[in-house]
C-alpha cells in the first residue's frame, strides 16, 4: 500500500511578505486620510469662527445706522489693537470702538483660555458696497481673510488678497452684506 503525499500546512514566506506589503499600504492610506481629516476638520473650524467674528461686526453695524451710513466703518481695518491692553477700547467712542473691539478679536485678544485657537493670520475688511441704494438703503460687505491649510482656488473677495501666499491659493475670504435702512 502506497502512504498518501505529505501534504505542507503552513504559510510560506511568500504569502507572509505578500500579506505584510497589503497590511502596510493599507495602513499607509488610513494615515493619510487621517492626516487629511484633521486638516479638514481644522479648517471648518477656523470657519466657525470666521462665521462668529462676522455676525459680531454685522450686528455692531446694524446698531449703529448712522455711523455706517456715513462711512465710520469703512476704510482699512488693522489689528494694530489686539496687542493692546483690554481697556483701551472702552476709551474710544461709537465705531471706533466697534471697530477696537473687532480688530482685538481678529488679532486672537479674545483667546485667553490658551485652549481656543484664531484662525491663522486672520485679517478684516470692511467696504461700502452702494450707499442709498433704492429704498436709501446701504450696503456694507464684512469679510474676513484668513490662511487656509491647503491650496484651493483663490476667492473672489479681493479681502487679503496677496497676504497669502504667491497665488492667493490658501486665502480664504467669508463675508457678509449689512443692509442698512
């Protein structure tokens, strides 16, 4: 009687590197897409914050109608008061002190906690966009620029433009329109 073949119950090397070379691409993509979730998520939350610094300024411009009319607002907007000293906002009068008080948060005064982060490099603008429109309306567009973490097309705001980088490719630009009545 002839005894069966011997038969070999195991991996082979091949099959063990083969499986390690899968293992590792596959891990090599799921640190990737990790690294890209975190940019992303960073990202929208510099756009929370953008969203927050504009409500705040629309709402001081709509409180003030005749200051916003007469173009108070307007013109350049530094951050030249965020490495002030917290009081003297309070030293200034209407939309001057709108105006301290918005530059402060845009230069990261309002983050004291150490733990809330502004958006990188954060810059604001303020323009008129028509004054006494049909109804003596006036428009007033709000925006803020800021360094995004990855290139994407340029905005169409001209807010910061050239402040961020060759191509504009990491400015980012969100804004809104105040109407004043």
């Amino acid at each position: 009687m002839k005894s069966a073949p011997c038969r070999s119950t195991g991996f082979t090397l091949i099959e063990v590197l083969v499986t390690f070379l899968i293992v590792g691409i596959g891990l090599l993509g799921l640190a990737a897409l990790q690294t890209s979730t975190v940019n992303e998520q960073f990202e929208a939350y510099q756009r929370v914050q953008v969203t927050s610094m504009l409500d705040d300024m629309a709402q001081r411009i709509r409180a003030n109608p005749a200051a916003a009319k007469t173009g108070s607002y307007t013109g350049a907007v530094s951050n030249a008061y965020g490495q002030q000293p917290v009081g003297v906002c309070a030293l200034t009068p209407g939309a001057s002190r709108d105006l301290c008080e918005w530059n402060r948060i845009l230069a990261g005064a309002a983050a004291t906690d150490g733990l809330t982060a502004q958006p990188l490099r954060a810059g604001g603008c303020i323009d008129m966009l028509s004054l006494s429109g049909a109804n003596g309306e006036t428009t007033i567009r709000v925006a803020v620029a800021w360094q995004g973490m990855t290139a994407s097309i340029a905005p169409g705001d001209d807010c910061g433009m050239e402040n961020y980088g060759e191509n504009d490719a990491f400015r980012r630009v969100a804004f809104r329109d105040v109407i004043i009545r």
